[in-house]
C-alpha cells in the first residue's frame, strides 16, 4: 500500500514536469481531434500518431501516449453522439441513446455526462490499476516460460473466438496474423522465415503498417465502397451545454455502475470493452425510472455505457503493464509504442524503469484532468472537426497514414505492405471478419512461441512441461473451455431450435 | 462475386466468395508448409523454427474447412450492394503514390497524388481545385515534420525548392 503510495507519488513528480505537462496536453489535444474524425477508433488514433513520437524519449512518448490513448476515447464518444457514426463497437451503446439526445437538442448535456462520466471511470479505473498493477507484478515474476504461453493461448482464445459474433471467423483473422508474426528472421536460430528473399521483410511485419493499412487505409476504401448508402447527418449542439441538477441525479450512478462492470472485465484477458458497455446499458435500462425514455434519448444511456467504456481502457492497461499480454487492438499498438524503444512491459519494467511505468500511470490522471477541462468548452471545436467535407477527410486520412509509413521506411516494399493491408481490411470488412484478432495474432505471435520453446527447451524438449506447472495446466484448460464454449453453445442453440 | 449484387438473396445458398475465401487460407497453410520445409533444424532439445510454422498450417486447413462449409450452407452475415469505382480509384491512388516515391518524385507529389484520387473517389469532380489543395497541404505536412520534427521524409524536385 504504502509502498503503491510513493511510487505513484514519483511517478506524479515525473509527469509533472512542466516538458511532460506539454507533451500531455500535445497528445490529449491531437488524440481528441484525431478521435473525433468519424470511422477513427482509439486504436487507429494511436496508430496514426506514432510517427509524431518517433523522436521523442521514452518517457515523454510514454506520456505523451497516455493522452494520445485517454483524448482519442473521448474523441470517439463525440462522434458516436453527434453523427451516429461510432468509430468502434464499444462506443455503439453511446451512440444508441447519445444520438437521439442530440436529435431532441440534448446534444450538450449528452456530451457533458460522457466526459464527465468518463472522468470519473477514468479516475477510479486509473486507481484501480495503480493498486492492482503491483500485486500482479508480485504474482507474475514466478510465471515461467510455460506460463506466460499458456496465459497467451489464453488470450489468444478470447480475443478472437469467444465474444466475437462467429469463432470460426475470429481464428481466421487470428492465424492470419500469427502467419504475419512468423514473417522475417527467427530470433532463435537466425533463419529466414516467409521472406521470400526480400530483405525487407527480415524484419518482419511492422505493426505499425499492419495497423494503419487495416484500419485507415481498409475503412477508407470500406466508406467508398458504400457511400451510396445513407449520408451521415451531423446533428448540431443546441441549447445548453450543462447538465441540470435532474442530468446530474441521473447520471452518477450509471457513471459507478459503468465503472464497476468495466475495469474488472478490461482487467481480463479477455478483450474488448464491448461486453462491458452492453452489460452497463441492460443494467440501466432496467433500472432506469424513465423506462420510456429509452430509445428516446435517456441520458442513464449514455452515462453508463461510457463509463464502462473508458473504466475498460483503463483495466486493459493492467494485463498490458504487468504481463506485457495486449487484449484489445488499442493496446496491442501501446505495445507497439513501448517496442520502438526495445522495451517490453512486464514485471521487469517495473522494477528496471519504475519512473517510465509509474509516470505514465500517473499522466493517466493528469491526461483525465486536463481531457475534462479541455473537452467541454473546445465542443464547438471538435463539432467544426466533424464538418469537414467527406472527401478531404477521407483523403486527408490517407495521407497521414501513409505519411507514418513513409517516415518509417521509405521503400516501395513497404507501402506495398501497406497498401495490401488496406486491401485486406477492406475485404475483412466487407466478409466481416474482425481486425483486431489480426493485429493481436501479429504482435502476441511471435512472443508466444518463444516461449513456448524457451519452455520447451529448459525442460529439454518434453512437451508435458505445459502440464507439470499448475498455472500453465490452469490455464490451458481455460483456453480450451473458452475455445470450445461457443461452439458448444452454438450447438445447443440449434438443438433448441429443432425442438421447437 | 456475383451474388454481391443480391443483398436480399435467400439465406441458404452457396456463397461464392466463401468459397474463394476458404481456398485463400488453404493457400496460404500451403505456402507456410512449403517455406518450412527449407529451413533447417538445429535445434537439440525442443522446437526448431519450423514447428510453429507447420502448427499455423495445420490451424489455416481447419479454418479453411471451416469457412468452406459456412460458404455451402450460406451462413455467412449479409452483404450491402457495393461500388467497385471508387475502391479502384484508391488503389489506383495507392499505387501511384508507390511508383512516385519509388522513382524519387518525393512526398508532396506522391502524397497530392493520392489525396487527388481519393477525393475524386468521394464524389468530388473539382480536380484543379482539388490539387490546389492537396498542393498546399502536403508542402505543410513536409515542412511540419521536415523542419520541426525532424523527420526525413524522402524529398524530390519540389521539396529541393523548398
């Protein structure tokens, strides 16, 4: 406890800074306008933004990174209420009630209760992961080789099988990427894998491109592909932008209730923040006093969800942190962030670097803060953002994500990667198949099978070592329940339905 | 592709594009087997390189098999009808962007030449005007991250003016 105190107490003393201050409020201010762009989710955000870090140190990035990731959640929440247009499946809740209240001239108050609400989720979340980052810490030092695959396959499974709509749909886009992950040389015996003799790709596929070419360059040709369906209307802020006493009464409970359904299940390695919002939202819904409201525009609907929504974010930082395990696709490119400077989240980088991972939890807080300040009166801003002409956004959009790429490697190989990426988000789109699986299957790959053969060859070569260690057996059997679970119940369902 | 342009065709019926999709993946497993069979197994106690390969593999065929009898039995989510022209003007502005980095050309132009097409792609007819735009806007983005960031972004006739 005290010791959590002291550290988080440096940490503040980090980020504090007056340089870390501004790097916070430079990556807030550029994580909510880029957020707020319709059909960008926190992950693209961060993605998109990378290459405006390259130069930085570590801890600057780092923190810049914590506003990048906080600005863009808000970003989207915005967008979700002004235009209907959720840029992610877990501000859809949001944007069910959210849209509505802006249509009925609720805009502002709609807006107010999510930043408020995500304030306060953050917050609370933010605490939660100070207090329960060390204790899992403790926990993981005496994780083997075999444990830390186990707990991948874990992750792995619920990434992609368990909560999605279709498993068989969710493995594909995950061995797509866990083939993307082999690509480049083998860091164990120093062969080439899947290069084709090309030697750019010795070095494997860059998250980065993979990410960006998916989600920016893949929505873009996906929003082309069908812009001769509806138009999206943006719905103006009118009237008041506050909340009155009976939005307040209303909304701070869902705000607790959305916080306590989001950080445990973000915690989880099981990924998405979906589950939680969906959950936050039944939950109001029932016991809402205003039960026609909803539908209608109630304003519980939207303060719940997004609560759940940002307390989510905040608990998938905690597998993140402490096990270096990413569970959604935003944090597998915080992952990212911290491996362009070789480092590599886990409990080592607690006690090696405690002021990197101790400022960035505690620019958390300072990036919470200065979102809520920043957020209500730049409204009109933000609204401004959302006007811009489609065709300009959208070229726009690909020109910076391109920009990424050219800064990185300006070779023709990799914006050919790049390219083929968007060719293939657009059509996993288009066959609904899930992006993040990929991206998750890209950059867990490669971790996981070296240790796998680190397990491996300590216990010269006995397979049985994944079963000897109680938590790896745990835990594998976990994997397969949840692999096998959706399946099962895919099968029942239809033994029902014969019945009837 | 064909049925794409029925977006209410009858739930149960064979999906062609599954079927492409499913023979994609058994492809890809073939391609991963063959490369792992060149590498070389030096490893003494546990897995050499080309296990982990070879488990992917095995993994695709199941999923192919998978998305195979999806594509038969038509259980596969409904499609919106689509229009090809604007997905093929990107790419097309893709690909420009490619060969004018490629043959040294430099950013502002690769880059125009992608925002161009892409708003053309949007329903924009204004090219001129549009160009103007772009111009202006990427000479920006290179300055910006040329001079302030210091980031080398690969320069042609026009950033030597500059």
């Amino acid at each position: 406890m005290i010791e959590t105190f002291a550290a988080l107490a440096h940490g503040m003393a980090v980020a504090m800074q007056p340089m870390n201050l501004l790097y916070a409020l430079i990556g807030v201010f550029l994580g909510t306008a880029v957020g707020v762009l319709p059909g960008i989710g926190p992950a693209l955000t961060v993605a998109l933004l990378l290459p405006v870090t390259y130069k930085l140190d570590p801890g600057g990035s780092l923190i810049m990174f914590a506003g990048i990731y906080y600005g863009g959640m808000y970003g989207g929440s915005t967008t979700a209420i002004l235009i209907n247009t959720p840029g992610e499946s877990a501000s859809m809740a949001t944007a069910l009630e959210g849209n509505k209240m802006a249509k009925a001239g609720r805009g502002g108050p709609a807006l107010a209760t999510s930043a408020i609400g995500s304030f306060v989720a953050g917050t609370i979340a933010t605490i939660g992961l100070a207090f329960l980052a060390p204790w899992l810490v403790d926990f993981a030092v005496r994780f083997g080789p075999e444990d830390y695959f186990a707990l991948m396959c874990v992750a792995f499974v619920t990434v992609s099988a368990t909560f999605g709509d279709s498993p068989v749909r969710g493995l594909t886009s995950l061995f797509i990427g866990l083939t993307l992950g082999l690509v480049g040389i083998d860091k164990l015996t120093g062969q080439a894998r899947l290069a084709f003799g090309i030697p750019e790709l010795l070095d494997g596929v860059e998250v980065t491109t993979l990410a960006v070419g998916l989600f920016a360059v893949g929505e873009a040709l996906y929003v082309a592909s069908r812009r001769h369906h509806a138009e999206e209307k943006l719905e103006p802020v009118r009237g008041s932008l506050w909340m009155t006493r009976e939005d307040w009464r209303r909304s701070w409970k869902p705000w607790l209730r959305g916080t306590l359904f989001g950080f445990p299940i973000g915690a989880l390695p099981a990924g998405g923040a979906e589950i939680p919002t969906f959950l936050s939202y039944s939950t109001e819904r029932r016991l809402t006093k205003h039960p026609e409201e909803f539908g209608r525009g109630a304003i519980e609907g939207v303060a719940g969800p997004e609560a759940a929504n940002n307390a989510s974010a905040a608990g998938t930082l905690v597998p993140l942190l402490t096990l270096g395990l990413p569970t959604s696709a935003t944090a597998a490119m915080m992952l990212a962030g911290f491996q362009q400077y070789g480092l590599n989240p886990g409990p080592l980088l607690f006690a090696e670097r405690p002021d990197l991972v101790w400022g960035l939890i505690a620019s958390l807080f300072i990036a919470n803060g200065m979102l809520l300040v920043l957020n209500l009166p730049l409204v009109g801003l933000w609204v401004r953002l959302l006007a811009i002409p489609q065709p300009w956004l959208y070229a726009g959009i690909l020109v910076f994500a391109t920009m990424g790429t050219i800064a990185a490697k300006p070779s023709v190989v990799e914006l050919s990667m790049l390219a083929a990426f968007g060719v293939m988000g657009f059509l996993m789109r288009r066959f609904d198949f899930p992006i993040a699986p990929v991206v998750i299957g890209l950059i867990l790959g490669p971790i996981a099978e070296s240790q796998l053969r680190r397990a491996l060859a300590i216990s010269l070569g006995d397979p049985l070592v994944l079963l000897q260690s109680p938590m790896s057996a745990t835990l594998l059997g976990i994997a397969l329940i949840a692999l096998l679970a959706p399946f099962a119940l895919r099968g029942l369902g239809r033994f029902k339905a014969n019945e009837d | 592709m064909r049925s794409e342009n029925l977006p209410h065709a009858p739930a149960r019926h064979v999906d062609r594009a599954g079927i492409v999709i499913a023979a994609a993946l058994a492809v890809l497993a073939a391609v991963l087997v063959w490369d792992a069979s060149k590498l070389a197994s030096t490893t003494m106690y546990g897995m050499g390189p080309e296990a982990m390969p070879i488990v992917i593999a095995i993994g695709l065929v199941i999923l192919a098999a998978g998305n195979l009898i999806d594509a038969l039995r038509g259980n596969l989510p409904p499609r919106e009808s689509m229009d090809p022209k604007p997905v093929w003007l990107i790419i097309g502005g893709l690909a420009l962007l490619i060969a004018i980095i490629g043959f040294g050309g430099g950013f502002i132009l690769a880059t125009s030449a992608l925002f161009v097409t892409t708003s053309a792609a949007f329903g924009r007819r204004a090219v001129l005007a549009d160009t103007a735009i772009a111009l202006v806007i990427t000479t920006l983005i290179y300055l910006a991250f040329d001079k302030l960031l210091t980031l080398s972004l690969p320069a042609g006739p026009l950033e030597r003016l500059l």
